[in-house]
C-alpha cells in the first residue's frame, strides 16, 4: 500500500487546562488564610485590581462634605451661624443675649489653652510629650509592651554565659535551634557532628551542658530523660527511681505488681515514687512563648430558620472582595506608547478580570456543596452526631450536578459553624455500616459516638470488652465486627477492657 500525504479537516471538543482554569482549581481547594495570602499577592502586583472596601480617595485640599442636619430640626447650622449675625464680637453676643464666656465657657482658644497647661504644675512637664516624642502624635502603649521571651532566646543567653570556646559555642547554637516548642530535641547527636564536621564527644559534652540549663528537663531526647534530668537536678533519681522511670509503659498500664517486682519496694514506697513523677513537668519548653494558635474561622454559616428549616451562608468574613477598576486602566491606556505597556496593561486586566470572576465562582460553588451537605445531613443538625447519615462525595456531587473531584476539592480545607460546633466538611462524609436488621445502614461517626457512650457509663464492676459491646451494637441493629470495634475505641485514644478495669479499680481505692 502507498504512502502519502494529505490534508484533512476534523472537529472535535476538548478540554484545555489553560493557566486560569488551574488556577481557578487551585483556589478551590485553599483555605481562608491561605486565599487571603493570595489575593494580597495579586493585590501587590496587579494595579488594576483593588479591595472592594478601600474608600474613594479626595483631593488633596478638598475639604469634606459636611453632613445635612436631618429634616424635623428646629434648625439648621447655617440658620444661627449666618451671615446675618455679624461678624464683630458685639453683633454675635446681641444676637445671642449673652456674653461668648457664657455659650463657650471651655474654648478659650489655642493660646489660653498653651497657657493653662504651662502654668499646671501637674501637666506642665509631661502634657506634651508622646509616643515618638512628637507632640501631635497618640500615645503609643505598645511602646512599652515587651515581646514574649522564646525559650531559643532563653536558652541562648544562658549558652553565652555557659560556654566560652567558639566550636561549642557553634554546636550549641545548633543544638538549640533543633530544639522544639515542648523542649525536646529534634536531631541526633550524630547529625550535628556530620553537619559540622565535629566529633560526636563533643556534640554530647555540649548538649549535657545545655540540659543543666533552666527550665529543668529542656534539650531531652525522650521522655525518659527528661524525666530524668528533672529528677537528678532536685538529687531524687535513685537506683529505683531509675528503673522506674525505664519501664514508663508499665507505669501508663498501672501495672504496679510488676513495677514493685522490678524496683524492689513496696507498695508505700511506690506510690511515693508514682506521685514524684507526676509532680514533673513532660513538656517544659512550653513555659515559654510560641507562636499563637490561629483560631478556626468558620467558612459557612448554618443556623435555624424560622419555618423550622436550616439557612446556610458563606461567612463574609472569609471572603476577600475585589474589584477591577475599570476607569483606572481606561486612564492608563490613553497614555501607554510602546508595546510592552500595553501587554502588561491588557495582563493584568484580564488577570483581575479572572480572578474577581473566580473568586464569585468559588464562593457559589462552596455555598452549593454546603446546601446539600446540610440537607442530606438534616437529621445531624436537628437531633446530634447519633443521628449522622453515611455519606460520600458521589452523592454530593450527583446531587449539585459537579464531579466528584470538584466536590473533593470543595470540602478541602473548608468548615461549617453549626449550634453543635465547628466542623470540617470532610466530617461530614462517613462511612456507612450496615444494618443487622436489613434496614438502613449506619453511618461509621455515629457508631463511634455509641461505643464512647457505652465506654463512658462503664462502672468498675462492670467493664465491657470489645466482644461484649459488639454483642450490644448487633441488638441495636448494628452489623459489626469485633476487630472493626477495636479499631474504632484505638481511633478515640480508649484503652483496652483491662487497662480500663485496673485504672477505675485504682480510682475506686
């Protein structure tokens, strides 16, 4: 068969991931800090676009409009501050009936003011002074507002005084930048010594001396040393103390027939030792300051509605509002010569354009997926978390019509404010288990909830293995495995039957 070339016409549809619609995805799926961060960016460069609530810039030496005095007055302010009055000081207090001193007894003007405040012996040294040592300027408190110490800090001053030699002064410096916000170390001896170039020895000599430093128990590796550097500094850390504080697990598992076999005491002598080890701080490094915690700002709002449904709405606080200053680049473009101007003219407002457009586009999409997340979960929000229905991205998105992708992203990294709490919209997707009955199945939360429920009115006599609450579920038309029970009491931090026996027996005691 010949080979030849030829023309030929073809339509078809395709999808083009061009850069706005990445970036459109992209913003989908940020969250409220970090879509702030970005507009801020954009807001930077992009001279087109500006903030929806940034005022109307005036003239420079325009005075400002001054407000009307509302209709049903006695009077308006041009009516007693006219023409007509007069302008010399006699024509003013005839038409008054009265002396200026009588109407305005405070306003002696600038210069009895200056006066008054020189000749006051209280005021008279410090009436003028201010936060930056300019008369017109507000007193600043936060002038004399010290910043929180770090415990890096912390640590660093008292390396200055410890430590003399240069090489450990490095290894030091080092050290205590690997150290964490709880006061432990992050890295190896080992690493440091390679990162270096220094000997191991060394590394160890430098990191004894930082864990003398204050607070007591800072630089450990684990919990057992710095258990233990707490215990040597207050002389405590004897031969039983010691071993004590090597088998902590059996101490979590308040196994104290073993632990009194291995540290050689008795059951007084125990407690003692118990009770010495929990008078320890495990975290000393948070004494100190560290960053804040950024709250959890809610990205949508539910709350009842008065015909006993649910009113859903985007929290306006979350949503950064931009506009494209059309009239602006109308200005600009007049002006523009060469080329490249006018390229990154017709860039940027096309960019802020796009983005103004995504960012409607996005809120929509978000108050969307969080309408239908609210009706299927309906009996969530009335009645409790017992109450939750299995649910996953597919019945979202076939219900709003999007793909399930798009949902996925959606519920990134986004929460809702409800009566009940704050919640991820990611929790609202469970799971389903299903019924022993045949009947509507169970969503995986609320089976959770249920088994801490039982865990919770456990008394000491009467504790329930995970054969026994399985047992319970099944009457309850739960179809459940024992080991998917284990599972679900490890996922909520529960111990074992017998950890949970021998912990409410030593209560009890």
């Amino acid at each position: 068969m010949a080979l030849s070339a030829r023309l030929e016409l073809r339509v078809g549809q395709s999808l083009v991931m061009t850069p706005q619609l990445m970036q459109a995805i992209k913003l989908l799926q940020l969250s409220n800090l970090d879509l702030v961060a970005y507009v801020e960016q954009e807001l930077e460069k992009n001279p087109i676009l500006e903030r929806a609530d940034t005022p109307e810039p005036t003239v420079e030496g325009e005075a400002p409009e001054a407000p009307a005095i509302a209709d049903g007055g006695d009077a308006q302010a041009g009516d007693w501050l006219g023409d007509d009055m007069g302008n010399s000081r006699t024509d003013i207090e005839d038409r008054l009936g009265t002396e200026l001193e009588n109407v305005f007894p405070d306003d002696k003007g600038p210069e009895a003011k200056h006066v008054d405040a020189a000749s006051d012996p209280m005021t008279s040294s410090w009436a003028n002074v201010g936060s930056g040592g300019s008369d017109n300027e507000d007193y600043n408190l936060e002038a004399f507002v010290s910043a929180d110490l770090s415990l890096q800090d912390h640590l660093s001053n008292q390396l200055a005084l410890a430590v003399e030699v240069p090489a450990d002064r490095l290894i030091g410096q080092m050290l205590i930048d690997a150290i964490d916000e709880a006061g432990y170390l992050t890295v190896t001896v080992e690493d440091v010594a390679d990162r270096l170039g220094a000997e191991v020895e060394d590394v160890v000599s430098v990191l004894e001396v930082i864990q003398s430093f204050e607070p007591s128990g800072v630089a450990a590796r684990n919990l057992a040393e710095c258990l233990a550097i707490q215990l040597r500094d207050k002389d405590r850390f004897d031969p039983a103390m010691q071993v004590l504080v090597g088998h902590l697990d059996l101490l979590a598992k308040r196994d104290y027939a073993q632990l009194r076999k291995l540290c050689a005491v008795d059951e007084e002598d125990l407690a003692d030792m118990v009770a010495e080890i929990r008078r320890l701080n495990p975290k000393p490094g948070l004494a100190f300051g560290f960053a804040p915690v950024q709250p959890l700002v809610p990205d949508v709002m539910v709350r009842a509605g008065p015909d006993g449904g649910w009113i859903v709405e985007l929290n306006s606080e979350t949503l950064p509002k931009v506009l494209v200053n059309q009239s602006y680049y109308a200005r600009v473009s007049k002006t523009t010569k060469s080329d490249g101007e006018k390229a990154f003219l017709a860039d940027a407002l096309q960019t802020a354009t796009w983005l103004a457009r995504a960012l409607d586009q996005r809120a929509r999409t978000i108050l969307k997926v969080a309408t239908e997340i609210v009706r299927q979960q309906d009996a969530f929000f009335a009645l409790g978390v017992e109450y939750l229905r299995p649910l996953n991205l597919k019945t979202i998105a076939d219900a709003i019509g999007m793909h399930e992708s798009t949902v996925s992203r959606v519920t990134s990294n986004k929460s809702i404010a409800t009566s009940r709490g704050i919640f991820e919209m990611k929790y609202f997707f469970t799971s389903s288990i299903a019924s022993s009955e045949g009947g509507e199945s169970h969503s995986a939360e609320a089976v959770r909830y249920r088994i801490k429920q039982m865990i919770d009115a456990e008394t000491p006599d009467d504790v329930l293995s995970d054969d026994a609450i399985m047992d319970k579920l099944k009457d309850a038309g739960i179809d459940i495995a024992r080991r998917t029970v284990a599972k679900y009491r490890e996922a909520l931090r529960i111990p074992s039957s017998v950890q949970r026996r021998r912990e409410k027996q030593a209560m009890a005691v």
